[in-house]
C-alpha cells in the first residue's frame, strides 16, 4: 500500500522536516538552497525579473507531463516571454491528506528533471497539507526570478507589417487534457506541449528591438493572447487560416467538444511578433530548436480594423475575441 | 446577495483580467506592476533573499487578521529572519467556485494595508478557481525578494552563554485560531499576533556579529524552532519557565485543549539568539518597536546536555523536543 500523506506533513514538526528532507532538498540540492531554512540568499547585479503562477491541474499526471513539470515550465516560460533569463524558482505545494506519497515522488522528480533541463535552480520553498476535500490531490506555486536580458518587449511596439510567429502547433495542451478526462472521445492520447522555452526566447533575444514581443498563450489560447497585444492599439492582426499548425487529433478533439483550437490552451509554445525584415530569421531560430520544429509565421499585423484580430480564411473571415467564461477549467 | 467567484474567473479570458484589474492591480498599483503582463522586472544590485510560503488558514478570517494579512507577514518575516530587507511581493490565489467577493475584496484589502505598512509592493501574482468542494474559500501563496544586509545569521554561530529573546508573548495566534474554531471554550478572544517584523529585524541587524540568529517560530511553535537551533550541535538551550511572556488568556485555551503554548505558532514573533553583552541592547531595540512591547530574555545557551533544549521550572525541568504529529492543522 501506498504511503499516503497525512494532515502531520503539515504540521511544521517531525514529519514536514522529513518530507522537505526527503522530498525537496535531497531533489533540488545546491547553494543556495542549503543555506537557509526560510529564505534562499541569490547573488545578482542586474534587473530582476519575477514572476509567479499557482497550478491546479485536473487531472494531475496527463500524456506529456504531470503538475510538477507544468510548474516548472509555466514559471520559466513567464520569466523569459518578460525578457528574463531564468535563474531561481521557488516551489510550494498544498497537498491534500491521503495524496499517495508515491504520486508525489514522481512529481518532485519531474520538477527536478524539467528545473534541470531549464538551467534553473529551485532555492526555497514551503509544504501545506489541508484535510481530505479541502483540496484535490496536490495544488503547486512556484515563483521565478530571472535576470533582464530584452528590455524592451511590449505590445506598444508592434508596427503596421509585423509578422505574427508561433513556434509549434497550436492547442495541444488543452486538448490533451480533456482528452485525458474523457478517454472514449478518441482512440491515443494527445501528449501536452509543456516544456520550458528559455533557451528559444534567449535565441530570439538576439533580434533585438525587431522582436517587439513575446507571450506564451496558456489560459485562454492564442486568439486571447493576439486579442491583448491589440486590444489598447490602432492595429489589428490578420491570422491565415491555412497557416495555423494543428494537429489532426487536437482539431479531432475540438471539433467532438465544440471547441476551438484558437482558444486552447498551450504550455509550450510562443507568440512572437517581429519586425518583418526579420521574420523569416526569426522563424529559423525557432526552428533551430527541439521544441520549435514546426514553428511557422501566421499572420501579419495591419492598420485595416483597429483593435481586432481576424481569422482570414480562404472565402471567409471571422472576428476573434479574447475568451468568455470558462472553456476548460482547470486546464493549468 | 453577494457576487461569488464562479470557474470563469480562473479561466484565463475576460473574468480572469476583471478580477486581476479590479482586485490585484489597483490595490497594488507600482510602477514595477504596472509595467508587464507575466513578470516584474525589478531594479537590484545586491544579494537577494528569496522566499516563499503557502497559506492556508482556517478559518480564514480571525480575530487579529486574515489570511490575506497572514500572507504578507509570513513571507515579509522569513525575508527578514534570513537578513533581507524585504522588498517585492509575489500573490497567488486558488479559490474556491462560490467564495463570496465581499471576503476576497477584505482580504486584498488587507494585503495592500499590511503590504504598505512593511513597505513592501506586491509586484506580481496569478488567481486560479477550483470547482466547490476541490479547496476551502481560499488560499494564498506569496514569494518575496528581500536584499541582503545581515550575512552571518545562523544557528553555526550560537556560542555558550549567548542569551536567547523573544519578542513578545509566545503561542498566541495558534491559541487565537483554535479558540475562533472552538467559541465555546472561553468568554472573548484572543488576537492574532500576526504582524510584519522587517523594521524590528533591521533595527537587531545593527547588533552585527554579535546577533547569532533569528526566527520566527510559527508552525511548531517556540520549542520546535529552539530545538533547531541546537540539534546539531555540542551546545544546549535552558529556558526559565518564570520568564516566559504568556498571556493568561493563551494560558487557559491551552489548559482546556491540553496544548502547550510551547508549541502554539506565533506570526508576530522573533527569537534571536545574542552574544550576552548586547542581550540587554538587544532587549531595548525590540522594546523600542510597537511589535516588540513585550519582549524578554527567556533563556541562555550552555553547554551541559549537546542538542538539547531544557524548560527549567521552580522545583523541576524538562527537556523539550521537537514538535511531533499535528497539534494544531491548518494554522497557517
């Protein structure tokens, strides 16, 4: 029988002392971790750049990842699409009593593997347990600090005839997710696109002021995020529909569900807009990396409705606004 | 009737940038804010503290505070244990479907009041919103990045015969929480102690070498955090049983439950560790502080039994040990 957590974890006596012990430090050893019980002490002489995100993932272990990975990347992601380099992470859970200790293992070791595989360091961090229906499983924040490499990326900067890139297919992550609550709408499974994009946004740093911005469309898809860089500006972007990268089974998925890739979540993947001289050097870049491959230039920026973001299809178009209500909770 | 948080509001699309406009930012308007999407990029050239801690408190309103206060000093006060000045405050939540908005527009109101008077800026943060029944009204994560100014706090550098202070009386937010869950117990309640220590802190820092160590001994309480101090070492800590500040009020809550205030958590409190020539110095800072009225010199450090803490009393003695088992769940 599984090991499983009690509400003594939580406690702050013995028992939180071994679980950080065995669970946390022996995994995330260095530095400046093992300096300080409550702080971790970080040597740095340049712009910080902090960020911060609480996962609730349902359910908490999916095709191509688990919660511990998702926070990683999420964290990491923010920190870079903010033109940091990543550099520190902190990491706390809130752990439901009866969570089997060895789902928890599992999560701590990805979270190492995926800090590992990012350059990044967890420092400091804090373990709560609340009381069977108090929670769902394991709930997890991490906070990020980085260090400003690109001081200047903004939607303020994009201009009329800017490219629009992605660097992968669009809406893996969300439809991998319901499509791992609901296992009988599709035979497979689809692996979520989480993974940590530092290293392709510090490539794409080196494009200077001609990279005017940089998000990562989780909550809410990429049609939210497009919708947020215009929404307070004179231009609008126009999206090609026959450019989009989509899989077959995440627009499988879609379609059962009655929703819209556009809107689905992503966990690894970045939108850039780029000056157009550069956009076919920027898309290289993106190639140029294992989680680029089938990055791809999407739509242009134009001055034609201000403030809107339109899907061009080959005999239609449509307008997209940012998301209403909740398309899939608990998709991060 | 009031407005409830619904699962739109965790999705990532208009309710979510409702709530974060109308909740986060313009209570915690900076210009470090303000200025992105993702991240805070912040201004640093020195070494940084970081830490971080998860709240989840019930009931989340209590006499003396609320989670939200709680949230601020927990991490302003491990910020400032490790030697930081506390600067910049991460704030995350997960909520629960169906919490009332007039308790969630209490509690931020609470962190931007607390936030300010510690003079610290919450500069980033993140909401997720779980279904009813998956979390319990709230909970709350903050990460905080303080700068270095006191570099040598350590238990390592206990020394024998060093006096050991507190800051106030001991045990009472746990007393002020156990006595909110059982009403019946006493007429009255008994306030939180909960409150920001970073003024206090930097005041000891001016002690230099001479202040060994700090802590605030929450979760666990006094006993488990002394006990710390001198687990792995040749030195051993006497406490004088007369000498401890407890309220009468704590005294009696603990006596009905058959706790020991020892071990109730304090969030309003520090133990410092200080060579025995600045201990009356010392005394006097924390006596100079609103926060620190109440301070004493509860104990010294000697070098009879290696490891051990021992309460002495009038006609006996004790030695304490580290919490075991949960004495209080859901505390903090």
């Amino acid at each position: 029988m599984d090991k499983i957590i009690t509400l003594d974890y939580g406690s702050g006596g013995k028992k939180t002392s071994e679980l950080i012990d065995n669970l946390i430090v022996k995994k995330f050893k260095n530095e400046a971790l093992s300096a300080l019980g409550d702080g971790a002490i970080l040597s740095g002489e340049e712009k910080i750049v902090f960020s911060t995100d609480s996962f609730v993932v349902s359910p908490c272990f999916f095709p191509g990842g688990n919660i511990g990975k998702l926070s990683v990347c999420g964290t990491v992601n923010d920190v870079s699409v903010s033109g940091g380099i990543p550099k520190y992470l902190s990491l706390s859970f809130i752990i439901e009593e009866g969570f089997p200790f060895s789902d928890l293992e599992k999560i701590t070791d990805s979270i190492a593997e995926t800090a590992k595989r990012a350059g990044v360091s967890v420092v400091t961090g804090d373990t709560k347990v609340v009381e069977r229906g108090k929670g769902d499983g394991i709930y997890i924040n991490t906070a990020g600090i980085g260090f400003l490499r690109h001081n200047n990326l903004s939607p303020e900067n994009i201009k009329n005839g800017d490219a629009v890139l992605i660097s992968g297919t669009i809406g893996d992550h969300g439809a991998g997710i319901m499509l791992s609550r609901n296992k009988n709408l599709l035979e497979g499974e689809i692996p979520s696109d989480c993974a940590p994009l530092n290293f392709l946004c510090e490539k794409l740093f080196t494009l200077g002021d001609s990279l005017r911005v940089l998000r990562d469309p989780t909550r809410g898809g990429v049609a939210t995020t497009l919708c947020e860089f215009v929404e307070e500006s004179e231009l609008s972007i126009e999206l090609f529909e026959d450019k989009l990268p989509i899989r077959d089974d995440v627009l499988s998925v879609c379609d059962i569900l009655g929703l819209d890739p556009l809107y689905s979540a992503n966990e690894g993947k970045i939108l850039a807009v780029v000056a157009p001289d550069r956009a076919e050097e920027a898309l290289e870049i993106m190639k140029s990396t294992p989680e680029g491959k089938n990055a791809a230039i999407i739509g242009h920026v134009t001055d034609a409705r201000a403030g809107k973001v339109t899907l061009k299809g080959d005999f239609s178009s449509r307008i997209l606004t940012k998301l209403t209500g909740a398309q899939l909770p608990r998709i991060c």
